[in-house]
C-alpha cells in the first residue's frame, strides 16, 4: 500500500489567549506572531521593517534534530532573505507530554505555554517545534510529517520523521528533516500562492497551495513514498523552482 507523506499546511487562524502579566507592547508582539500562514512573508524577506531573525528552535528530548538540518535551515533563510543583522538560532529541549497524538490545536497550546521568542522592532522571531507522537490527521495510508500553522510558527513531527529514515531503502535523517523543514519554511514565505503573489499562474490546482512544477520543493509530490525514494538518491534537499524563486523575489526576497 502507497504511503503518503504529508507536509500539511494548516492556513488557519488558531484563538489568540494570553494569561501572563505583559505589557500591552508584548502583548501585541505574541497578537503579531499568531496570525494567518503566509502574512508575514514580506516582512520574513525583506529588511523593510526587521533586520534580522531569531529562531526559537524547541525539540522534546530525545527528538533533536541533526545539526546538519539546523544548518540547511540557516541556509535556506540566508539564501532567500534579507536579513543584514544576521540570524540566531537558540536550541533548547523540553519534556514529552506523555501524548501519543496531537491535533493542530494542541501543537499551538504547547507553543503558548513554551514561546519565549516574539518580534521586536527590528528582529523577527520563528517557532520551530520537534515533537514526539504523530499528527491526529495520520491515516493507514498517509501520514503527516510537518504542518505550517501561524504567520512564524510551525512544527515537525520528527518522531514519524525518525521512522522513516536511515535504513539502507531511506533517506537520510538530516536530508528528510531538510526537506521537511524548508518546506514549512516556504509555506511562511507565502509559497504558493499563500501570501506571497504569484508572477506566473504555477499553483496545482488540483493540490492548493503547491506549485505545478514537479521538481520543486514545494511540489505536492514532496508528500509522497515517491519523493521518499527520490530523496534516497540524492544528498541535497529539492530547490525552489524558478517560478517560487521569482516569487519571492517579487516579494522583496533574494
């Protein structure tokens, strides 16, 4: 049976809720950092307002992600942002929650009680989560690797990750985590069609918010078993196709 591997994106906007004693300046900050995937990919971009990045890199212990894919991250957004004041990652670990399945909404309430990074007046801030357990929308068939869920916020389900690589018949770990992240990233980026504005008609329109081109990253074979033995014959992610790269070039990206 064909196993499908999904890159969920999930466009919606989850209910803002904040408890601890902030100021109304940090209060609009976190307001600022749960809005709809893909409205600040100008801002993810450019150097218009924020000069640099900080990404707030949250793993359950045991689930870290290889150095390796924390550094095809860090490329990936040098290679496509103008950020002038560089980007910091921090990495930091946290414990399970003893849960088997998560919903969307349950990932957004662990970022709630455990975000410590938001925007300031100059530096952009991402959620980067690394979870035990599986996504609720896993199926027999198909199964969910990462899912895109706020305007800076997105998760990886790096224990189906683990399961599905580094056998002889697998890709590697650092190369499945690589292309899972950076196809996250490219939804925040507003790809495709998700904030950042086409220059050329290139969705898939029987697959939204995915480009037509089947070589590129952010095609929606990206999800499937075929990708995943496509990727155990390479050693570098799928790149943006021509069409994304003039996307977000248009969208004051490099």
């Amino acid at each position: 049976m064909k196993l499908k591997l999904a890159l969920i994106l999930t466009a919606v906007f989850l209910s803002f809720s904040c408890s601890q004693d902030t100021t109304t300046d940090s209060k609009q900050n976190i307001v600022n950092n749960r809005q709809t995937t893909g409205s600040s990919a100008n801002d993810i971009l450019s150097d218009n307002t924020f000069k640099s990045l900080v990404i707030e890199l949250v793993y359950v212990e045991g689930f870290q992600p290889r150095q390796a894919s924390i550094d095809n991250f860090v490329t990936f957004l040098t290679n496509h942002t103008y950020k002038p004041n560089g980007i910091d990652v921090q990495v930091r670990s946290i414990p399970s929650l003893g849960t088997e399945t998560y919903s969307t909404e349950d990932i957004a309430d662990i970022e709630r009680e455990n975000r410590t990074q938001y925007n300031t007046k100059d530096k952009l801030a991402i959620w980067a989560f690394f979870t035990d357990g599986k996504s609720d929308k896993d199926e027999s068939n198909s199964v969910v690797l990462g899912t895109a869920y706020w305007n800076t916020s997105f998760v990886i389900f790096e224990e189906t990750i683990q399961g599905l690589s580094n056998s002889p018949i697998e890709p590697s770990r650092s190369l499945l985590e690589s292309t899972v992240i950076n196809h996250e990233l490219g939804h925040l980026l507003g790809l495709t069609n998700l904030g950042t504005d086409m220059q050329t008609d290139h969705e898939d329109t029987n697959h939204p918010k995915h480009c037509n081109d089947e070589d590129c990253l952010m095609y929606w074979e990206a999800e499937s078993a075929a990708a995943i033995s496509n990727l155990s014959n390479t050693s570098t992610p799928p790149p943006l196709d021509a069409q994304c790269l003039a996307d977000l070039k248009a969208n004051g990206g490099k």
